[in-house]
C-alpha cells in the first residue's frame, strides 16, 4: 500500500493511493500511522480494502509526516563510500549509529524553518526503513521480514552543532527538523530495494546523485546489526545514510540559506519540495 497522513498539523488522518493516484480516506479503518497501528495484522486487514470505495480527499490537503511518533530514529553516519571521503573521513568498519529526536519529523512540503544561528544548517536526502514487528538479534536473512515499509527522509543536520559543540555526539546537530514522506510505501511496492536512486536539488542545482546500491552497509545487514544490540521495536524508523553532495562537501562549502528551494526525489517513495524560511 501507498499511505499518507494529511490534514492540518496535530490533526492528521491516514489516506491511501488508489492505483489511479487518487487520495483516498482511510481514517475509517485506520485512526493514525504510529507504532500502535504500523504493524503486520493492521497491514493485511487493510489490503483487503477495495481503496475506490472509500472517500475521496481533495490534492490541496496538506500532507503531513508519514508516521506519528515513531518509537525511535535511528539514523546511520558515512554509509556511502564517496560520502565518507569527500568529509574527509575514515570509512567506517561497522555502522555509525546516531539518533534523532522522534518529535523532528514534518511534512513533506512544510517550510524548513531556519535560526539565525544556524550558519551550517546541511541536507541529506536518505532512505528511511519503519519497523513492522519487534526485532531482536535477527539474522541478515530473515532481517526484510521485519520491514513494514520504506520512505524519504531529510536529515537536516546543523553542521556547527554537530562538529563542534557536540563533543563527538550528533544527536544535538541532528534534531532540527527532519521532513518524512509523503508517502510511506510497504515493501511489496519494491523489488530490490539495493537499486533504488536519490537525487536532491537546491534551487534547481542537483547536489545530491546516488543509489542505494553504493551504501556500504545494506538494509538488511543494518536491522540486523543493530537488533544484536538492542530491540527494534515497532514504529522505529532507521534512516540509512546519505550519498555524496551535501553542503560541506562543496567547494566551497554550500550551507542552506532563507529563501532555498529544495526538490528531493527517491525511486518508488516519490518527492519533497520545501523553502528554507526564517524561524
């Protein structure tokens, strides 16, 4: 299934892509996207649900975060190679594991509001994995049986913070904000998820280039890795890492600015569009 959630901001329901690319209103039948509803059962009842019956929802609704208070964000540091040497660091022999916030998530199309202080606010265009049922110590083999679905996450990363004041902990220069979706696509929508691209575009510019099949640590070895370490449960989000490009790789360096207009796209999930304003 393709879901959404859409409306004002705090009073979103769950819609779902109709195979005309039609919004449909699942709110009936679903209450929310979050780790008490993201779940395998939830998934099949759902699928049952002949999608043009349901009410139709007009395309100028806002679209919100495609998950609601997600259990955890786990997000992974230098996991393409060029990425990591263009930072000038050390390619990494196990994943760097960091967090964000859960409350950093927006939608889509949503404003990036930017401090005044923020002279490095940074993009990276990644793609994000939902946990569909609690993980732990799985094997790489069984480790995409636990995916619910997939998503475009931007993690929006204050440079300064994260360098310097941070003392080597991210999470502080990480948890700005963080635009999820629009849609959160379930795993039958993609057949190999180590072939999919990323691109992203400030005001026009394409910066970002990459595909999945570049990562150093693959989807399935990363649930796996980290559920040896601790439980994955459900509604966690694990975001895999960017591809090169990013604003301090440029020469010179490119920091975010007010009035930047960004475009993501990712193959399957679709795209984000959003201004850089002043907070």
């Amino acid at each position: 299934m393709r879901l959404l959630r859409v409306g004002d901001i705090g009073q979103e329901k769950v819609a779902a892509l109709d195979d005309n690319n039609i919004m449909r209103d699942l709110s009936s039948h679903i209450k929310d996207l979050n780790p008490e509803t993201i779940n395998f059962d939830n998934l099949k009842k759902l699928e049952q649900i002949k999608l043009e019956t349901l009410p139709e929802i007009k395309k100028d609704i806002r679209i919100g975060s495609c998950i609601n208070r997600p259990s955890n964000i786990l997000c992974i540091g230098l996991n393409y190679s060029l990425h990591a040497e263009q930072t000038g660091s050390k390619l990494p022999d196990y994943p760097i594991v960091f967090n964000k916030s859960p409350d950093c998530l927006q939608g889509p199309f949503d404003p990036i509001k930017k401090s005044k202080t923020q002279e490095k606010l940074d993009y990276e265009v990644e793609l994000a994995v939902v946990i569909g049922k609690e993980a732990s110590n799985v094997s790489e083999d069984e480790a995409l049986d636990y995916v619910f679905g997939y998503f475009i996450l931007n993690d929006i990363s204050d440079r300064h913070v994260q360098k310097v004041i941070g003392n080597g902990h991210w999470t502080l220069g990480k948890s700005w904000c963080a635009p999820a979706g629009g849609t959160l696509i379930t795993k039958e929508h993609i057949k190999d998820i180590n072939d999919i691209n990323l691109s992203l575009s400030v005001n026009g510019e394409i910066r970002q280039d990459g595909n999945t099949k570049n990562m150093i640590f693959k989807v399935k070895f990363l649930i796996s890795h980290i559920s040896k370490y601790l439980t994955l449960k459900t509604g966690t989000i694990i975001s895999t890492g960017t591809p090169a490009g990013t604003g301090m790789e440029q020469k010179p360096q490119k920091f975010l600015q007010v009035g930047d207009k960004l475009h993501l796209k990712v193959d399957h999930l679709g795209e984000q569009k959003y201004e850089i304003v002043e907070a």
